[in-house]
C-alpha cells in the first residue's frame, strides 16, 4: 500500500459512519484488514471504505455477518474489487435479497392482520389461525414467509422452550402444548 492511501481508524470512523469499536470487530472477524505502524496503530488502505459501506448495507438490508464475511472472501484483498467482482457477488445474494423484499412487502400488506405469530390477540386470529394452529409451521410470523421458503432465519438462535420456576410461587410453569419441555 502506498503511504498516501492509508487511513487510521479515526478517518475510516469519519469517512464511513461507522464506530471504531465496530470497525476493530470487522477486523476481529476478518472482514477488513489493516497494517500496522512501528507504535501498533492500525491504517487502512481507501478501498476499505467500499468493503465498510458494503458491510454496513449488507447488515441494514437483513444479511448477517457471516453471510457478508462469505461474500468477501471472494474478493481481492490486495487490490479493490472491479465492477465484475461487485457484479458477481450481487448475482449470488438475489434470490436472498428477493426473498427478504418479499418478507417485507407481506410485513408491510398483513401487519393490520393475523401474521401467524401466535399471540391469538386479532379477531382474525381465531379465523386464521384458531388455537395457534400454525405453531407446527415453526417459531415466529410464519404468514409473512414466501412460500417455499425452508430457510427460516433468525438473528439469534433461542434455546426451546422449558420448565422453568414461577417467579411468584415457585411451582414449575410447563411449556406449552406443541413445545419441547
């Protein structure tokens, strides 16, 4: 790299929005790289603003990061990325990001109705979904998944639901029908 085009972290914070806590975890994870002075402070080169900017749209449109971490071990680390290496990355994320448009299309059309979600709380919950019928389908707003969709994704994996102790008496609350205890 050459010196004019490093940056610290301070001017990669500035120029890309992004906290330097959050850029030294991207680091952590892989997904950019510095080098570092003769005193230990990192510099970037300036294509590491793009991989940043992608970074942080990938997380705002619902990709994780892992999902982002794959999708850039495919590019050049020791060069910025051409229009074909951007190109060839946003084919392979279409069906997801299809996916995720549709989600929120249906999020947007059915949040004034039954979503599946399970809390009976609607009036068209008891047409809908009467005694939580759709919990075999899986956890969550399962009405608001396209169709097909096998591929459930969650942020975080939750553990099922168990026995656990009442906060008042301290009798064992059971999970309920349909669900592990």
């Amino acid at each position: 790299m050459s010196k004019h085009a490093l940056l610290t972290i301070g001017q990669l914070s500035s120029r890309s929005g992004v906290a330097t806590s959050a850029l030294r975890y991207y680091e952590e994870l892989g997904l950019i790289s510095s080098e570092r002075t003769s005193g230990n402070q990192r510099r970037y080169a300036q294509p590491t603003l793009r991989r940043v900017a992608f970074i942080r749209s990938a997380q705002r449109v619902g990709l994780t990061l892992d999902e982002v971490a794959e999708a850039l071990a495919t590019l050049p680390e020791d060069h910025a990325p051409t229009k074909a290496d951007w190109s060839r990355l946003s084919r392979s994320w279409r069906p997801r990001l299809d996916a995720q448009i549709e989600r929120l299309e249906r999020l947007r059309d059915k949040l004034d109705s039954c979503i599946g979600c399970g809390c009976l709380s609607l009036r068209t919950c008891a047409l809908n979904n009467p005694g939580d019928e759709v919990a075999e389908r899986g956890p969550g707003a399962v009405f608001l998944e396209p169709a097909g969709d096998t591929t459930r994704r969650s942020g975080r994996s939750t553990p099922p639901r168990t026995t656990r102790p009442s906060r008042r008496t301290g009798d064992q609350l059971q999970a309920p029908p349909g669900r592990s205890a």
